[in-house]
C-alpha cells in the first residue's frame, strides 16, 4: 500500500475528484492549507494593516491505494491539475506498512 499526499490548487480540487472516480479511488480525506512555494511571499497594506497576500490558499489530498493503482492514481492526479503555471502543486509517496480499519478490524488492503 502506498500513501500519495497530493497539494493542488483549490479551483482544480473539483476535476481532480472526478479524475480520481474515474481511476477507482472513491474515498480520501482533503484539507484547506495555505503554503508558500519559490516565488517571493507579498505583502500588501490596507488601513494600516499588513497582510499576507504570498501565500496560497490549497487543497492537500491524503489518498491509500493499493500498489497496483499508484500509477494511475498519481496520473489522474497530474493531467486534471495541471495548468503549466508556477504553484500547480507537489505529490508524494509514500510506504504504508498497515492500514486497520476500526469497524471490522479488517487489515490491509481490504482495510482501504
């Protein structure tokens, strides 16, 4: 089983589910984050407040597939997010050693 972190732009959040569905990953847990990549953070004044306008509102996808869909997963992932600009987003993968599911107590792959 592998763990693929996935950060992407907000306004490709809803392409990437359906691109996911398409490949047979029905289920994954996402967050808001904000992060600061390798252009330069910006801050702009208004009524004598400072604000960050650098960093990025994202969505981290946290998604367990069995080995054999990895690929397929991380493709899905890079074609429906892809926009060619700087701040398309980062994916990582990573090993799982066990998955439980509290439920059944079932284990492994069938656990996902």
């Amino acid at each position: 089983m592998k763990k693929i972190e996935a950060t992407i732009r907000s306004s490709k959040f809803e392409e990437v589910k359906e691109a996911l569905h398409e490949v047979g990953v029905d289920f994954f847990t996402y967050i808001d984050v904000k992060g600061i990549g390798k252009q330069k953070t910006h801050e702009a004044v208004y009524r004598g407040s400072h604000y960050d306008v650098g960093s990025i509102s994202r969505k981290k996808l946290e998604i367990v597939v069995p080995d054999n869909l990895v690929d397929s997963t991380v493709n899905a992932i890079v074609n429906s997010a892809k926009t060619g600009e700087i701040g398309d987003g980062k994916i990582f993968v990573l090993s799982v050693d066990k998955a439980v599911r509290i439920r059944s107590g079932e284990e492994g792959d069938t656990a996902i």
